[in-house]
C-alpha cells in the first residue's frame, strides 16, 4: 500500500458486555490486515456515540459507520462488509 492510497474510516459503537460487538471487533480487525482501514470505538452510551447512532438510525451496538455513512447495526456479517470494503477500494483506483 503506497502513501497515496485512501484510507476507509470505520467508527464502530460498541458497548460493554456485548457478544457482537466482540464479534464486530474481530471482524474488522481481520480485514484491517487486507484493507486501509482507519478504526475507531466509541462507546454507544458516550454523548458522541448516542448523537451518531441517533442520526444514523443505528438502533442497537455493534454499530458500524464507514466514510461517515451508517453501514449497519446489530450482529455483523463478514461477508456484507467485505462486500463494502472491497467496493469502495475499487472505486477509489478506478
């Protein structure tokens, strides 16, 4: 990866004691090793982490927001944000 390359901003919202936001963690700690990822946790009783669920419409954790737009909420598939990550990075050489 050169120095030109985009990096995707991921902000996931997460709370304590939460099965898949564990899940959404490993997820997107494993496709940080094939994609430009820049990854950030906010918990989503913080005043940021309930303004962005609230806007985003993001109901309950794990909460995912990629390049500032929601992806998803609720229990995590791989394959989805895969999908996503994958898109965006065909875009940006394109």
């Amino acid at each position: 990866m050169d120095e030109g390359t985009r990096r995707i901003e991921v902000l996931l919202l997460t709370q304590d004691d939460c099965k898949f936001c564990d899940e959404a963690k490993a997820i997107i700690g494993r496709l940080g090793e094939e994609f430009p990822l820049d990854v950030n946790t906010t918990e989503v009783s913080s005043p940021r982490g309930q303004a962005v669920a609230l806007e985003g419409g993001l109901l309950f954790p794990p909460g995912i927001v990629i390049d500032g737009r929601p992806f998803s909420y609720g229990r995590p598939s791989e394959r989805k944000l895969r999908r996503e990550l994958e898109r965006l990075t065909s875009s940006t050489l394109a």
